[in-house]
C-alpha cells in the first residue's frame, strides 16, 4: 500500500506545486517509485510535467471529491503518491485529507497567510478526531527570506495551531521558479542550498511517516 501525502493550502501562491514537485523528485532520486496526483483543475503540475518530456516521475490528474477512493486503485504500485491540493475548494481540500497519511501545509512567513490556515487546519483535525489522531499533518515555511525577523516569528505563530511545523523550509531562490518552468526541479540547477532545503524536507516527511 502506497503513502499518501496532501500538499494543500486553501490560499493559492502558497508554493504547494513548488513543494509538491521537488519532493516527488526527490523521493524519486532515492529510489522510491512516486506518483504525483495534481487536484487542481487549472493543472499546474501537469503543465509542469509536459514542459519536459524525460521527467520521471509520472503526473495524473484527479481533480473530483471521489479522490480518496480513486488513489486505492491509481495508488496501487506507487511507494508514495503525493498529492498537489487546489487552493480555494473545501470540498477538494477535505477529500485529500480523508486520502491521506500525512498532509503538509506550506506556508508563506507573512500574517495574512497563517491566519487563511485556519479553516484547513479545522478541516485537518476533524479527520484527526476520526482517525484517533492517526492523520499526520505539520507546516512547512515556504518562501522564506533569509535573516528576516519576519521568518524566524512565524515559526511561534504557527505553533499556536497545534500541529507540527517542520524545522526545514524553502527561501525564496530563484532556483525554485527557473527549473519549474523547464518542468525540472532544484535538482537540476546549481543550487546546492535549495537542494539541500529538498532533502532536509524529505528527511524530514521520512521520520514523521515512519
């Protein structure tokens, strides 16, 4: 049985493609064998997919409130199925939550959007309570600017959600957005630090799932 993780945030911008596709790429380049699930009904990770015809890791699209049962047989010869989240559908963001094992929620360090987490988060633990807490789910800081005030804080105000933040972020590289548009990833490009970012976020997602 494959791993399903969500990467969602209702507010769009917050870099859940971003997320979603260096990661898969990542487990990939370690030898798992990754599906990724794009929700979106604009496609941006299959736009991305398309840009490249040798990309690796195969990209679907599911963008219906049947996902969860869809992923059982889509899933099926996948170790990990990662899912990019629509921004802006409840209903989308409440059926990859009862798909997965884990959800990550990316987050941007600025006020206006940790307080659009809320009604994810409130989405999030009503499957906790379901699941007796089996549901993992935590906050990935992304886009952060490095020695800013602004991105040391938000780690304290997400704490006060209750859910778990990863150490580990994204900053705001120009890696990120170059190798997207080629439908590539960090991995491709020069920039060690932003790959680094990657593997320290997958190191991470490893530990939490196991």
């Amino acid at each position: 049985m494959s791993v399903v993780i969500s990467v969602l945030n209702q507010k769009g911008g917050s870099g859940k493609t971003t997320l979603a596709t260096n990661v898969a790429i990542g487990l990939f380049r370690e030898g798992g064998k990754v599906l990724l699930v794009d929700t979106d009904p604009q496609g941006s990770a299959r736009d991305w997919r398309a840009a490249w015809d040798n990309n690796p890791v195969p990209v679907i699209g599911l963008d219906r409130p049947t996902l969860a049962k869809d992923l059982v047989t889509v899933g099926k010869d996948y170790d990990v199925v990662i899912v990019d989240g629509a921004p802006q559908l409840r209903e989308m963001a409440a059926a990859a939550i009862k798909a997965s094992h884990a959800v990550l929620i990316p987050v941007q360090p600025s006020p206006y959007d940790i307080w659009a987490t809320a009604d994810l988060v409130d989405l999030i633990r009503a499957r906790q309570e379901v699941t007796d807490g089996k549901l993992q789910a935590s906050f990935v800081v992304s886009r952060a600017i490095q020695n800013t005030r602004l991105s040391k804080d938000v780690f304290e105000a997400l704490s006060h959600y209750s859910l778990g933040v990863f150490q580990s972020l994204t900053s705001q590289r120009i890696a990120y957005a170059t190798s997207a548009s080629e439908g590539r990833t960090v991995f491709d490009t020069d920039d060690t630090k932003a790959q680094h970012e990657i593997h320290s976020i997958i190191k991470e997602i490893m530990q939490w799932v196991n």
